[in-house]
C-alpha cells in the first residue's frame, strides 16, 4: 500500500513535470518555429522574393544562417532601422548574391547610413519611393560592389549616392535622380543637386549610360562652366533628357568627354511643360539658345566614332536648328540620324526642309535623314 501510494505520488508529480515541460517546448516552438522554418525552406533556393506586412520583414535569419546557392533576391520594403539591420544580415549570408532588385519606400525619420557591400554582385536595381520630396533627401546609400555590371537608381529625391570602387566592368548604368520641377521651382539647394554629379563620377566607366529629365536638369544646375566634368573613357551610348529649362548645356560636355561614343539619344522635354511654368511665373525665361555653347574644337568622337544620333521632341526652335547643323557640320564619321518634332509645338522657327539643308561632314549620311512629328 505504501509502495502503491509512492509510485501514486512520483507519477503525479513527473506527469505535472513532463506536462510544464512539454508547454515551455510548445511554446518555444511557437516562438522560434516560424523563424527556422522560413530559414531552412529558403536555404536552398537560388532565387528569392521577399516583401513587409505593416512596414517589417516577417522573415527571420539564424545568426549562424547562410543561404550558400541564392544568386537572385528581390526585395520591397520600407527604409526602417529594423528592416536595415535585417538586410545587413542577409546580405552577409550571400556568399554568392549576383542579382538585387530592392524596391524601398523611404520613412521621415530614418537618417542611417546604407550600405551594399556585396562584392559577387553584378546586377543592382534600386527603386526608392517618396511621398514628399524631403522623405528621402538626407539619405545616404553607399555602394562598395567592384564587380557590378549594371547598375540603375531611381527616386524623385536627391538622396546622397557614393559609389565607393568605381567598378571597372561596368557596362549599363541608368541613373534617374531627382525630378525637375523641384530643380526648376528652386526646392534644391547647389550642394543638393551636386549629390548627383557625385553618383555620375561614381558610373564613368559605364558603357551604356542613361540619364533622364530629372538628372540632367540637377547636374546642369550644379555644373559651372570650369568645374571639372567626369570623363567617361568606355562610353558607346548615351541617352541623355535635354530638360525644358536648361537644355543643352550638358551636351558640349559629353562630347568633349567622351572619346568612343559611337550612339546619342537626345530627348527634348516637352514644350508645353516650359509654357506652362512661365505662364504660372515659377521661373524666368531661359536664354535663346537654350543653354547651348558649341565646344571650341570638334571633339574626338565625333571626328572618329560617333555613327547615329536620334533627337526627340524638338520644339521648333531656332536654337534646336543649331545644335542639328553642328552635329551634321562635324559628324564625319555620321550613318544616320533620327528627328521627331512635338507634334503640338508653338514655334515654326525651323522644319524638315529647313534640317534637309544643313551641310554635312560625312557622306554616308546623305538620303539618312528622318524627320517626323511625335504623335
């Protein structure tokens, strides 16, 4: 009876041991569960998307974690201190990370330092989402990614962009860095707009290198005359947005600069945008020519390499006649070139006949010249 009492007693109280036991595992399982779980289901991919729930990732990463095979990760998420400290981690677990596609919304009071330090990578696309123009403004991202192929940025805001170990394979860059009506309505400071001639400097080994609207209309506000531009020594082809305030003033300098560009693409703002502005006295009217200068001598490329040239959206303008007939004067070495006028242009300065009659350096160009209005 009193070994029968005993025993009663030991497994009463080991049944209530094991019992606490087994909730405390429960309930550790809970916790941790989702955390390893997520971890060894994507351990083994080679690709992987991840994307918030309420502004924080919700998947977790093991401190001794490694994802040995993921070559191509796609991310959207909201610029947050956690969700920084996260993406450290993970791109630390990326021994051999080649493509990232990180579509950011940028949050007021996150001023940290962001970092891509990923030496495998080749492909880099960053998105950067604003509400407000201050949004991302004191934002600073720095790339230490040497063997980046292409690399293109996007975000209406003047974030700070240092690219550290210009990468010396770099074949595509697309940098479209601000917007131009902030540069027009003075929302900019000089040392703002500069931000984007450092991102520029940071790309002159590019390839292929296109730079929209917004781009140029703060490079053209930051750039004087002497300053020192950036010489890009690979550069082929170039799209460059002739903006509706500035204009030209960049082109002379991409030329002289740019010794086997063999391809240009000029895009014309629209007209319409430059009437609108005046109208509403935001700025004053820009000069007549538009910011052009032709360069003192005749640059290399245009001697030697340059073969097609493609203008947009011309506005009719007497100024815009200039620039067509110098690069026809001195192209030598030009095949063919594309010209498309704003179909709803104001000015009848100039036409297609008017562009047929410029004189031309190169032979090959006769018969190869394409005039036509933008519908």
């Amino acid at each position: 009876m009193v070994m029968a009492t005993r025993r009663k007693k030991y497994w009463k109280r080991n049944t209530y041991y094991f019992r606490y036991r087994r909730r405390l595992i429960l309930e550790m399982y809970r916790k941790y569960s989702q955390r390893y779980k997520d971890y060894f289901r994507y351990q083994l991919r080679k690709t992987l998307h991840l994307g918030t729930r309420n502004d924080f990732i919700r998947f977790h990463i093991p401190s001794y974690g490694r994802f040995p095979n993921l070559k191509v990760l796609n991310l959207k998420l909201h610029l947050t201190l956690p969700n920084c400290v996260f993406l450290n981690r993970l791109f630390r677990s990326c021994p051999l990370l080649e493509d990232l596609y990180m579509d950011s919304t940028c949050v007021d009071n996150f001023d940290q330092t962001f970092r891509f330090c990923i030496p495998t990578l080749r492909l880099l696309q960053l998105k950067l989402n604003a509400d407000e123009f201050h949004s991302c403004r004191h934002k600073e991202f720095i790339f230490n990614t040497p063997n980046l192929v292409s690399l293109s940025i996007t975000g209406p805001s003047l974030s700070c962009f240092r690219i550290h170990d210009i990468p010396p394979n770099l074949i595509q860059a697309n940098l479209s860095i601000g917007k131009s009506s902030y540069v027009h309505d003075f929302q900019v400071s000089k040392d703002e707009a500069s931000r984007v001639m450092e991102a520029l400097k940071g790309v002159r080994n590019a390839v292929d290198l296109t730079l929209p609207f917004g781009t140029t209309s703060a490079l053209s506000y930051c750039f004087d005359d002497g300053d020192d531009f950036p010489t890009f020594p690979y550069l082929r082809d170039l799209q460059l947005g002739i903006d509706y305030y500035f204009g030209w003033k960049l082109l002379p300098y991409f030329l002289e600069n740019s010794p086997l560009l063999r391809w240009i693409s000029l895009n014309r703002e629209s007209e319409s945008k430059y009437t609108t502005a005046m109208a509403e006295g935001k700025h004053k009217e820009a000069d007549d020519t538009y910011g052009w200068k032709p360069p003192k001598q005749v640059p290399e490329c245009l001697m030697d390499k340059l073969k097609e040239i493609e203008v947009r959206n011309l506005w009719r303008r007497k100024a815009e006649g200039e620039v067509v007939k110098y690069l026809l004067e001195n192209g030598k070495t030009l095949a063919k070139m594309k010209i498309s006028f704003e179909e709803d242009g104001i000015s009848d300065e100039i036409d297609e006949a008017t562009i047929e009659n410029f004189p031309r350096a190169s032979e090959k160009i006769s018969g190869s010249i394409y005039c036509k209005s933008e519908t």
